[in-house]
C-alpha cells in the first residue's frame, strides 16, 4: 500500500516539530510556509529539532514549499492528509488553499491552539475535519529550520497528543493521525475533542497573554502573587463559561477544574490548594519557557489573543456570563501589540482588580 500524502500547512514550532518526527519515521510529508528564509533553510540543510534535555538533537532533510510554490502539487498524487497548523487568525484561508490539493477521502486536522474545527468545517465539511490538541508541548522556531523544545519527552507522564473526531466516535482515520504524531511523543485519540480544546483553552487563557503584556516567561507568572491570582480569576472565568456551553473536562494542566474555578473566584481553601500545586511546578522547573503569545510579542507578530481571552469573552456575551477579567486582559494586550503600552508587569499588577 502506497503511503499516505502529508502535508503540514505552516511549519511552525508545533507543526515542525510533529512533521519532522513523521519524515524521521519515514513517512512522505511535504511543509508548506510563507516565511522565505525558513523555507530556504529547509530546502538547503533540512529541519533540525533539540530539546532541552534527555534527547539528542537531529536533523531531517525535508521537502518544503513556499506557498508562491504550491502550485507544484496539482501535477502530483493528492494530499489525505493535512496538518493545519496555522495561528488561528490564518485558518480560513490555510484551509481553503490546502483544500484544492485533497484527495477524495483526504481530511485536514487542526493541530493549532485554539477552537478552529467550526472555520475548517466552513471549508471543507465536517466530514473532512478532525482536531488534535497539542498539550503543554513547549516548542519554539527559534530560527530558520530550527525547532527547539523547553523539554525532553513527556512519553507516559503526561500525553502531549489527543486526537479526536467532531462527532466524539473513536473511528481509523483518527487512530491514523494518532499514529503519526505517536511518532513525535505520546498520543491516544480522544472521544471528548471539544472537551480536551476547552481544558487547552483555559491553560492557554491563564498564561499566554499574561506573558504577552508583561514579558515575562510562565514561571516568572506564576511566582509573582498577584499575577498568579489574576491568572486564577481568568481560568475561572473560561471554566465557568465552558461549562455552561455544555463541555466536560478532567483536569486544566493537571488541577481540578472546579477547584481552579472556586480558587479564582476568591474561595480561601480552594486559592490555597491551587497556589501550592502551581508554585511547586514553577519551583520544580516548570514553566521556563515563554509560551506562544509571548513568542509573538517578543518578535513584533500578531497575536492570537482575540481566539484566546478575547474568545472567552465572546462565548460569555454570548451566555449572558460575565468575563471583566478576560476582557479587561484582551484589551491590554491588543494595546501591547500595537505599541500603546511596553510590555511591563504593572500592565497587570497596577490594576484595581488586584
């Protein structure tokens, strides 16, 4: 049997990281970007991926094209499989570019942060759309064809991949796509998808954009009291908003949600348990990295906050819930962004809400 066509729509960290594994275990993957450097690098010397510790370093010559270059696959068998792994303000249109290339029964994935399964769906079809989360994976393009990780393999202490159909049944195509990012660390497929991208959601909801607007890495956050408890107050927010729109989850980053949600709303035993799970990870060595939306901020990009607090904020007016302090958090770092504010923890801490 011939083997299946991959693509991996945007080569970024998660992206990289996740193709690369793929192509080192033989499969036929070809990565598609916009960013020309990168894009020569990887023609030129391949993809390289390090981790901070355990695993050595390597290097994979890959395929890549720039998007200018995409034309190239209609003379080619079809694409069954594509990694949309976009930020989520360039879903649609990654979807509707890959789209033209897929094979009859071929089907894109969002790998991405985010709730971006409705956009693709738009797109291509429910039928054509499976999501995949990507847990506390702590990846970074550093450079051209460079792709770093702020640690070694999760393997059995926490499953990084969970992949799963719209409709929540287990069904092959979504044991395929576990198999291949099985390739790059832990995975099992899930039939709780909305459930895993909400739990995704509200861990990104409390760290990202904090980073973003106050330059600090996840466990400078973390150890700093009254940013910490705003943190709190923000997952406690997207937890309650999950929960009236009906989604179920075990755990956010390894705590009870409802016990997070009661901590954030002010309940002493609950702030206690939360603050000494969180500051023994921060003391422990978790959290030395700089997460996403602080990536992008560090290097002048656009940032995905509007998909991130500012979509907790929508899905509550939508509700009637109130979220000030998801709302309150957008703002600034929409003003960040656009240089109206520097990046500086009195952004957060000068706040009357503290």
């Amino acid at each position: 049997m011939a083997k299946k066509r991959i693509a991996v729509v945007c080569t970024g960290a998660v992206g990289g990281y996740a193709g690369a594994h793929m192509v080192k275990a033989g499969e036929d993957v070809t990565f598609i970007d916009f960013w020309p450097e990168h894009v020569e690098h990887m023609k030129r010397h391949g993809l390289t991926i390090t981790h901070l510790r355990d695993v050595e370093p390597f290097t994979v010559p890959v395929r890549a094209l720039h998007v200018t270059e995409l034309q190239h696959l209609s003379k080619e068998q079809p694409i069954d499989i594509a990694f949309v792994c976009t930020k989520s303000y360039d879903t649609a249109w990654a979807a509707t570019m890959i789209k033209q290339y897929l094979a009859p029964n071929g089907y894109i994935v969002s790998l991405q942060n985010c709730m971006n399964e409705e956009t693709i769906a738009g797109i291509v079809g429910w039928g054509k759309t499976l999501g995949s989360i990507a847990s506390s994976i702590t990846v970074e393009l550093h450079a051209p064809g460079q792709i770093k990780r702020a640690a070694g393999k999760s393997g059995s202490k926490h499953t990084v991949f969970r992949v799963g159909e719209v409709h929540g049944r287990v069904t092959d195509r979504a044991k395929e796509v576990c198999a291949l990012l099985a390739n790059a660390d832990s995975a099992f497929v899930t039939e709780n998808l909305w459930g895993e991208r909400w739990s995704k959601l509200v861990t990104n909801v409390m760290g990202n954009g904090l980073s973003a607007c106050t330059g600090l890495i996840g466990r400078e956050v973390v150890k700093n009291d009254a940013l910490r408890h705003f943190s709190n107050r923000l997952g406690s927010e997207a937890i309650r908003v999950g929960q009236a729109l009906g989604y179920t989850f075990d755990e956010v980053s390894h705590m009870d949600p409802e016990m997070l949600a009661r901590a954030g709303e002010g309940d002493p035993a609950a702030q206690k348990e939360i603050d000494e799970h969180r500051l023994a990870v921060a003391n422990s060595g978790g959290g030395e990295h700089r997460p996403s939306t602080g990536q992008d901020m560090v290097k002048g990009r656009r940032t995905e906050i509007p998909f991130l607090n500012g979509f907790i904020v929508k899905k509550g007016e939508e509700i009637g819930l109130p979220t000030p302090t998801n709302a309150v958090l957008t703002d600034i770092v929409l003003r960040v962004e656009r240089g109206e504010l520097k990046a500086d923890p009195k952004n957060i801490t000068d706040l009357r809400l503290n």
